[in-house]
C-alpha cells in the first residue's frame, strides 16, 4: 500500500492520503477489455461485442477530455450508459461520449434520478448559493462561475431513459451489469457489477476518504442504508473496484473487500453510537454530537479529506430526529441579529465582544471564538472593520481543518465577513 500512495502523490502533487482522492489519470485497462479514467470523478467503459458500457459520464465541461481518454482503447459505440446518481459530476457529460451521427444509448438509472433534476430546477438558486459556498467563496463571487463550472439547476443534455426500481440485470454483448439500487449519498444511488470480468463500480459510496454521508448543506443521506450497500458489494467478492473518486483497485479482491467492509463498520459504528445517544432520553442535538465518540483509522480510505464523521452524526440526527434541534429557545427563536444586539450591549460593545472571541482563538478555542464572531457581524453587518476582524477568525478556524466541507464553509464565512455580510 506505500508504494501505490507514494506513487499516486507524485502523480498528483499531493500528500499521498490527497492523491488517493484527488487522483486522476487513466486510461487504464482494470480487466480484459476494461477501461477507467478519472478527472475529478471516474468513469469505467467495458467494451462488448455489442458496444461500450459506459458507468457515469463525468462532468459536463470534462466530458470531452473523458471520452477523449476512453476513447483512446476503443473506438466502440455507446451501447448502454449507467448513471450511478444525478450529481453533475457523474450524469451530465454523456454527449462527449456519443458520435453526431449515434442513436442515443440505453441510459438506465434509478427512477428517483428523474425527480432529482426537477428538483435542481425548482431550487436552482438555491444550489448555486450553496455551491458556491462549499467551494469556498460568496455567492456574489462566484456567481458567474457557478453557472458554467458546476450548474447544478438542469438537466443533463441525455438523460435517462431506462429506469428501475431496487435491482436491474442487464445483458450487453456477452457480459452481465447486475444494477443494484441504495441510498447512500443519494436517494437515486446504484452501484454495479459485473460478474464476468469481476469489476465493482461502487459510485460514491466508496470514494477514497471518510463517506460524503453528512454534508452539512444537502438533502438526508443514509449512512445505515450506505454501510449495508458496502457489505452487500463485498459479498460479490470483486477483484477490481472502480470507485466515483479516485484511483481504481486491481485484481486485488483482498484489499477491495477490506476497504468495503471497514468503510462500512465506520458507518455503522456512527450511526449506532448517534442512536444511542438520542436514546438516552433524547438530549438536545449539540449534546448528541458532543457524546458520539468519532471513531479514529489510520487507513487512507477513511480520512477526513472530503466529508467528516461530525456532520454524519448530524445527518443521522436529521433523520431520526427531526429538524428542531432540541434547545427550548429555537423551536421559535428571535431574529438572529435581534439576539446578537443583546450579546454586544452585554459584552460592552461589538469591540470586546471581538477581543473576546480573538483571545479564545488564541487558545485554540476555535468554537466559541467563531460563534462569538457570528454575534458581531450579525449585529454590526455593513461594518468593514468589524468584517475584517471576523474574517481573519475565519481563516483561522480553516487552517485547522480537515475536510475539505469544513474548510471551504469556512473559508466561504471570511469571504461573506471581508464584504462585511453575515453568512447570508
């Protein structure tokens, strides 16, 4: 395992755990007649005797530079397209894939995906907002580039038109694709595999890094119904796993089912540890979060590079306990900025509240610090000086993360702070 993480941060130029799920690259061939590149998610092309099958088509924009790399093992059509869920990084970049002159494709996805782009349709400022912020910026700064970079509010130009409800087996040119449905990341999750040639396609829920199972601005992810899905592709004992983000896992059937079953005993050991705590008299959320013990691994897969094992537990708190979070004061709160005037006339003014918060920041105290920063620029919004302050509380607060959601939220609240707006 040392060699293939050294040689993958070379390749990337990032720490080794990094380039496990940044890495991108490819063609390569996986099994006989298999194909997998990678540029910021992964596709896996098994050429047939009746044409491609295709898993996942990549983003929009890098779809030409996927298909460009597919394309240089096989020059076959696309026979059938699987979409392993609607995200924009897995769905949208099909018609790099496709000649002018091509009928389209089978595409088979879950029947819930249909739904998700109206969704995206309905909400569609909304996703652009929240985008914007989990990339690390404001709303006013990335507005333009949202739209091109990461459009989340259409549908993609070859949607599907094969839908399924819990388990689909399709037969292409000698070859089997059992299409297996799970909510995971995604209430329209599949993941796939293929007998013959023992490749799994796990999509994202298996990702190189701790599960994307509790971003803190999505719709409800299932981290239970994920850790089942992790089992349930271990028990088709896989020799080469293809996984949504970075790099695949070759002919090594060991190391693929250790990676499944311990991606999913970290989820279940959350979820299990989430539930007992709200069993035990179902304290208020904050508190549940504070007694669930993260569980800790020094294995490359279940790092914190992406997601984070305190938003699972929120994610799972959401699902099994509603949306109030506990505090008798917010079932019908004030007006945030009426409450953060009482903080500053309090404290003796927005001044000291901020010495305050700087001091505890100091003392690596980087929670309270930052939710007395929240007080002042909610009070003293427009106020350049007071914004300055609070944004450099805010980059602090981000260096010292691990997620890449932890990080970019944070770094997005210093750029809300440096136009000197509270995070709205």
């Amino acid at each position: 395992m040392a060699n293939v993480l050294d040689a993958f941060a070379r390749h990337a130029g990032k720490s080794p755990m990094e380039a496990l799920f940044y890495w991108s690259g490819g063609p390569i061939e996986v099994a006989p007649g298999v194909y997998f590149a990678s540029m910021f998610s992964g596709v896996t092309a098994f050429d047939t005797d009746d044409g491609v099958v295709l898993v996942d088509s990549g983003l929009a924009r890098l779809g030409p530079m996927l298909s460009a790399m597919i394309r240089q093992r096989t020059k076959a059509p696309i026979h059938t397209a699987i979409f392993t869920q609607g995200h924009v990084d897995h769905a949208f970049g099909l018609d790099a894939f496709l000649a002018p002159s091509q009928p389209l494709p089978k595409v088979v996805a879950h029947r819930a995906m249909p739904a998700r782009f109206a969704r995206y349709r309905r909400t569609a400022g909304h996703n652009r907002a929240l985008n914007a912020r989990q990339f690390g910026g404001s709303v006013r700064e990335a507005e333009g580039s949202m739209r091109d970079d990461y459009d989340t509010f259409r549908e993609p130009k070859v949607p599907p038109n094969v839908l399924y409800d819990e388990r689909v087996d399709l037969h292409v040119g000698g070859l089997t694709f059992e299409v297996h449905h799970a909510r995971g990341e995604t209430d329209d999750h599949s993941w796939i595999f293929c007998p013959e040639r023992g490749v799994l396609c796990p999509g994202d829920l298996f990702i190189w890094a701790v599960p994307n199972a509790g971003n803190p601005q999505k719709v409800q992810r299932y981290a239970w119904e994920w850790a089942d899905a992790l089992r349930a592709m271990a028990a088709k004992e896989p020799r080469t796993m293809c996984p949504g983000h970075g790099g695949p896992v070759i002919d090594d059937p060991v190391l693929v089912r250790t990676m499944l079953v311990e991606t999913a005993d970290y989820l279940d050991a959350i979820v299990d540890a989430t539930i007992a705590a709200m069993n035990d008299g179902s304290p208020p959320h904050v508190d549940v979060v504070h007694r669930v013990a993260i569980p800790w691994s020094d294995r490359p897969w279940l790092q914190p590079l992406y997601d984070e094992g305190e938003f699972i537990v929120r994610n799972v708190l959401r699902y099994f306990g509603g949306w109030w979070s506990g505090r008798p004061s917010e079932l019908k709160p004030p007006p945030r900025e009426a409450l953060a005037q009482e903080w500053v006339s309090l404290s003796g003014g927005v001044g000291k509240l901020l010495d305050r918060a700087e001091a505890l920041s100091e003392e690596g105290e980087g929670r309270l610090a930052c939710a007395l920063a929240d007080l002042a620029i909610e009070a003293c919004a427009g106020d350049r000086e007071v914004g300055r302050r609070v944004a450099r509380l805010y980059r602090r607060r981000a260096e010292g993360e691990e997620s890449l959601m932890a990080r970019n939220l944070f770094l997005s609240a210093a750029a809300y702070a440096e136009e000197g707006r509270p995070f709205r």
